[in-house]
C-alpha cells in the first residue's frame, strides 16, 4: 500500500443518507442527529468535527449498528446497516482493556469472543504490535503501561479480525500532545501499511486536517453536516507539514467553517 495509495482508491466504503437520530427522554424528544448525508471513499481517511455535543459519537454507534438510525440509511460496502457489524473495527476514548489479560491477551480478545481458532491469529497479533512498537511488551499487564501505549494496544486488537473499516472515536483525546502527536503517526502508519478506510471522530481540528482525506464539518445540535472540506495536502505525511502554508489555510478553512 505504502506509495501507491492515491492511485489504488476506488470505489465507497461508506455512505451515509439523510441519518437522523431522535432519543426519548422523560416524554421530551432530543434530536441528536439531523439529515446527515455523506461518504467515504475506499482506502480514504474521512476526520469529523464539530462543538461537543452534536452527536459525532452517536453517530459512530449508529455506523457500527450498534444504535439504530431513527430515520436514513447507510450503507457498508454498499449492503444497508441494520445491526451490529462485527467487521467493522473501533477504537474508543479509552483503551478499555482488561487488567488481568496480558497485552497479547487483549489484542487477541475480539478472536476469543467470536470463536475462531485463535492459532492464525497469534502471528497477526504479534505483526500488529511490533507495528506499533510493542513487540517487546506481549507479555506486560495494562498497569504495566502507559496511557499511548494502551492505546496503541486498543488499535491493535481493533485490527486483529482484519475489518475493511475504522471507526475512532477521540481515542488521543486524553492524552499529552507529545503522545498524541506520536499516535497521529501509528495512525497514519496503519494506514499506510494496511490501506484500512478509516473514519475519525475528533475535537482537535489539526489532528483532522493531517490525518484526513477529507474533513466533515457538523454543527451544534441537533448535528447536521455544514461543509465537506477536502485535503489537499500531499502523502505520505509527516509532521513537519504542519509549517507549511498549505497546511495552515487548510487549517483555517477548516477553522471557519466551524465558526472559530
């Protein structure tokens, strides 16, 4: 995959159309989600954003089917979403790992729960984590970890089955910027190195703006989708793009768009 991305990418991964979402709450109606309509292209990195509160994880639990769509459609390799889709990956805001399973251990859960003879798995368990660095940590306990280092652990066992797609979910947002910094390369390595069609949920518009392809941009609640901003910045990316002029009038494209 690696220097060839732009040329290979064919075809939607996702589309989203017209999805809204209504909760229920003490007799009151709460829209969260209003006619969203967008979509993603194959192999693509897709960034949303948007003032916290407008439904950009609702969103995501309704992509992973997870949640249903009040209203709308999306489609998932062009078959209609209507439940959960297990060959979709996630990774969450926290790593959510558990403390009595070892590293390899965590990484290999999604097999264990979905039944497959976990024997291929091992190999890929071992390939992804010395992608992330961690090969040396197979056998270390989450307390035995930093908080990038778990999540690097979180991306791994979100890629073990292998999933066409990537849903992030502000997974860097509790961390320092110098790790979050680091995790923004592992991303954009796993996407290099996998192809993987990735969508990414995030309050930091720089994050978006270097990550993504694309970046969409959604409004107060209820969330409704304002502007589709492409990126037209070259790959493979590295950090010091963010001195470019390019890159700053994306960033204040992006900016505006979101009122700022």
């Amino acid at each position: 995959m690696e220097g060839d991305q732009a040329g290979q990418r064919v075809g939607i991964a996702l589309e989203l159309h017209g999805v809204s979402k209504t909760f229920r709450h003490r007799a009151v109606d709460l829209v969260a989600l209003d006619a969203v309509t967008f979509a993603v292209p194959t192999g693509s990195v897709v960034s949303v954003v948007g003032p916290s509160g407008c439904g950009k994880s609702t969103l995501l639990k309704i992509i992973l089917g997870v949640i249903p769509a009040s209203s709308g459609a999306i489609l998932f390799d062009g078959r209609r979403v209507e439940g959960p889709q297990p060959s979709i990956g996630m990774v969450f805001q926290s790593p959510a790992l558990l403390a009595w399973r070892s590293v390899l251990a965590n990484v290999l859960l999604p097999v264990e729960i979905r039944r497959y003879a976990e024997a291929p798995y091992r190999e890929r368990a071992h390939e992804l984590l010395a992608m992330v660095g961690l090969e040396e940590f197979t056998t270390h306990y989450p307390r035995q970890l930093s908080g990038g280092m778990q999540q690097r652990v979180a991306m791994c066992r979100a890629l073990i089955h292998d999933p066409p797609l990537l849903l992030f979910d502000e997974p860097f947002s509790a961390l320092d910027d110098l790790t979050r910094d680091q995790l923004n390369q592992e991303v954009l390595k796993i996407w290099e190195r996998t192809g993987k069609t990735i969508v990414l949920v995030t309050h930091n518009i720089g994050e978006a703006v270097y990550l993504s392809d694309q970046v969409v941009v959604m409004s107060a609640r209820p969330g409704k989708v304002t502007a589709i901003l492409p990126v037209r910045l070259p790959r493979p990316r590295r950090p010091d793009i963010r001195h470019t002029l390019e890159f700053i009038d994306h960033l204040r494209l992006t900016q505006a768009s979101l009122g700022m």
